[in-house]
C-alpha cells in the first residue's frame, strides 16, 4: 500500500491494516519454517509495510 494511502486512513483504520500485516507476516515465517514458502520475497514486502504504517502511526501521535 502506497503512503499516499496510508496517510489518508484513520488511527483505528491503520490499527487493523498493522494487525492484518502482522498475522501475515506470522503465516509467512510459519510457511517458510514448513518449507511451503515458493516466494520468500513477500517477507521482505510485508516487513517494510509493517514498518510503513508504523512510521505514519507514529507521524500522527507525534502531532
């Protein structure tokens, strides 16, 4: 998701868009660990969104 996006959302809209990323990002590390994950590059993808949204949680907090 776009930061432009991101922006946009509400703090309890961005709090599910985290907890949505996060049970992801469990499934993922949970897949890689049985070796069912084909494409290891969505880690990476779903980590820097995770850090995304936690950066504009924290721009909103800090204004």
């Amino acid at each position: 998701m776009k930061t432009s996006e991101l922006r946009s959302k509400s703090a309890a809209e961005l709090k599910t868009e985290l907890d949505s990323l996060l049970r992801a990002q469990f499934n993922l590390r949970m897949q890689r660990a049985t070796q069912q994950l084909s494409n290891t590059s969505e880690l990476g993808k779903v980590r820097r969104s995770i850090a995304r949204v936690r950066t504009i949680m924290a721009e909103n907090t800090g204004k």
